[in-house]
C-alpha cells in the first residue's frame, strides 16, 4: 500500500530564507549565508539541530535577528490504523472518523487542532488548544462556503472575520479545479482592510499586497509546498498560500477538501478514497510532479492516466468485437449496459485527472457516431454539433447515429 514505515535523517541541510529588505550580510548557526537579488539567502551545510538563528544586517549597521526551532529526529517510525489513516509520525498523533476523515491533530503537552464537517465532507469548523495543565481553547473558526469553496470565516460569536473574494480559477471557471488560482482578495472585518492575493502559474500564493500597493505578505515554497519563507505583516494570518488552499499554522497540513497533504512527507496523509483504481501508491501527491501538476481536492493522481487510457481502449475493442445489431435482445442490452457502467467509471476518473490539473491530458468524451446498425470506434477531442474533431482520445457511439449529425446526445443510453 506504500505505507511509509520508518525515516532516517543524516548529514546536512540547507537553511533557506528571506529578509524584508536588503541586507549586506546573513550569518545562520554562525555559517555565512549566501544571498541573492530577492532578498532570499541560503546556508548550507548546516548539521541537524534542534533550532536555527539567523542573524541579518544592512548598510546601516542595523541588526535583525529570527530563530526557529525545529523537530528532525535521527529515525522516525510511522504509524497507520486498519484503514491505513497515518496516525503518528513520531510527532504528531492523527485521529479520523468513520469516513476517513481528519478530526485531530495534536503533539502531547503542546497543541491540539480539531475539526468537525458537513454531510458534504466539508471543514465547518476548526478548533485550536495549547496544553496548560490541561486543554485549553485559544480559537474557533466557523466555515462559510460557497459550493467548495470558502466565502467566509466566523468567530464564536458568528460574526464575520474574514471574507473572502474570489474569481476564475485555473479552469476558467468559479471552482473547476476547487479554486487555485481564483482568490482575489480577503477583508479582515475588524480592521476594514483587504488585500489582494498574487499567485503564480500553479496557483501558489506568492504575495498579498494592500489598497496603497504595498507588499504585506510574500511566501516562497519548495518544490512539494514546504513554505521556506514567509514575511509580511499579514504572512501568518492569511493561511491560504500553497495551491491556493488553506493551511494548517500548527500542524503544518494543507487542506484539499477530501484529505490532508503533508509538505513535508510530501504525501497525503490517507489512502486515495478509491483505493487502487486511482493508482497503485495510494498516498502519492500528483504523480510525485508539483512543478508542472496540481490537484483541485485531493483526488487527482496523474500517475495513473495511461493505464486508465489503455483499460478504456481495450473495453471500446471488446464492444466492436461483439458486433451487436439494433433491435438488441435482452442479454445484449445487459450485457451493453455492464459495459456502460464500466467505461463510464473509467471516464469519470480520466476526466477527473484532466479536471484537477493534468494539463497534458486530452479531453474524453461520448459521442454519437458511426453507421447505423453497426458499433464503431472513433478517435475525438470533444461533443460539437457539426462533427466530430479527430485528435487521439478515444470515444465511441452508442447510438450509432449520423457522425456528422447537428444533434450529439450527452451520456451512454445502450437500451
């Protein structure tokens, strides 16, 4: 199942970072960091350690010190639940419900974040505990949704927060691909201010800049997500920053709607929701291809495309190999409409990868086309009324109806 069961860490490391204007000299541990036009340094060769200070200076003389303190065990084991749910990873202890779902992330004696969903598998609220003798609450958020997307958040008390703007995504559209690349904007409520969100060809959250064009938050992830800088006034409390979607301060997970994503294993931390049939590493992230792939809501595995391509084609022959003929007989008809469920499980999955950000993938589709009375096959990219355009997807008729008719029927109907 792909279950990672142990981690080693040794060596070295790089520390990467940023500073808020241009310095003349960045030390990390003592290393002298190199820096770049950005504003961003690097350190390398660095050996694990509990915490790192980096120690920045300018012309002026000035000095800025930021020290942070980190979790890098020699070995780590891994922990999963029947269900094959990550329930500890040597730091963190994970507990779900019955639908798979996350609903606690906690470190002993430090933190604890809760979640409570909808019956649409939705995030409705979150609940934050620091330990002090015992748990206590330090914040709760209420979700306002608009389809998947969040609109709005609340307060105890429900009163707006934070809301948020939002536009086209990557598809084209409000939420086609669960809204990357389509915030726009966010307006504390409290402070009457907004500002408005940058992103890059991904959908990643680069920067915030206010209504005076002033930057007030600036994030630089690597290649899986891992925020290696943040800064800005606002850099901690917009929580909407790698693929656009919301994460998690303390834990460090972003949220995909279906499931959670850990940067830092780079990985979900559950199995896919349909286990093999969307590729046989039920927990890799996008085909292990975040540079050029994204994923709308935890579902997409790109990895698996041409296996699901090659299982469609080979149902499509086997149908022009039974040669059945208009009226069919009651076996025939069952036995077409077996086929039907099948190709159109494999279609929902095709499109879903194409949907969540595959770009390379072409689009599938049912038409209608064909001679009357006999089955054929056909290579199209999509439903037009005037014809059929041939590209290299497969499709196929189950009317048998004109190729080039100005009508094409939107679903498989074999009866």
């Amino acid at each position: 199942m792909n279950e990672l069961t142990s981690n080693t860490n040794t060596g070295t490391l790089t520390v990467v970072g940023t500073t808020t204007s241009a310095a003349t000299s960045v030390t990390v541990n003592g290393t002298t960091a190199a820096r770049y036009g950005d504003a961003t340094f690097a350190a390398a060769g660095l050996p694990l350690t509990t915490a790192y200070t980096a120690i920045a200076a300018d012309s002026y003389g000035r000095h800025a010190t930021n020290a942070v303190s980190v979790n890098l065990a020699a070995n780590t084991t891994f922990q999963y639940d029947g269900n094959g749910n990550l329930t500890g990873d040597g730091l963190r202890n994970f507990a779900y419900d019955d639908e798979n779902q996350l609903i606690q992330v906690l470190v002993s004696n430090q933190w604890m974040s809760q979640f409570t969903y909808d019956g649409k598998m939705r995030r409705r609220i979150r609940q934050e505990y620091t330990y002090q003798s015992g748990w206590v609450q330090t914040n709760i958020v209420y979700y306002v949704y608009d389809g998947n997307e969040v609109i709005q958040e609340r307060n105890a008390n429900n009163l707006p927060t934070v809301t948020y703007t939002r536009g086209k995504d990557l598809s084209g559209s409000l939420d086609g691909v669960g809204g990357i690349g389509g915030l726009l904007a966010r307006l504390d409520m409290s402070a009457g201010q907004s500002a408005f969100y940058h992103s890059d060809a991904n959908g990643n959250i680069t920067m915030l800049i206010n209504s005076s064009n002033a930057v007030v938050a600036k994030y630089l992830y690597d290649a899986f997500g891992g925020v290696i800088s943040k800064s800005g006034i606002l850099a901690d409390a917009n929580l909407y920053r790698f693929s656009s979607k919301e994460s998690e301060t303390v834990s460090g997970l972003v949220y995909y709607l279906y499931r959670f994503y850990a940067p830092n294993l780079q990985r979900w931390l559950n199995r896919d929701p349909i286990d093999e049939d969307g590729s046989v590493d039920l927990y890799c992230y996008i085909g292990n291809d975040p540079v050029n792939l994204y994923d709308a809501d935890g579902l997409i595995d790109c990895s698996n495309l041409a296996s699901l391509e090659h299982k469609l084609k080979t149902l499509i022959d086997e149908m022009k190999n039974l040669g059945f003929r208009r009226p069919f007989t009651p076996g025939q008809a069952r036995q077409y409409a077996d086929y039907a469920k099948q190709v159109n499980r494999l279609l929902t999955q095709i499109n879903r990868i194409k949907n969540g950000g595959c770009a390379s993938v072409p689009t599938l589709c049912v038409v209608a086309a064909g001679t009357t009375g006999a089955f054929t096959g056909y290579y199209c990219r999509n439903e037009v009324n005037q014809g059929v355009q041939t590209i290299g997807a497969v499709c196929f008729d189950w009317w048998y109806g004109n190729p080039f008719g100005t009508s094409v029927p939107k679903g498989p109907e074999p009866y």
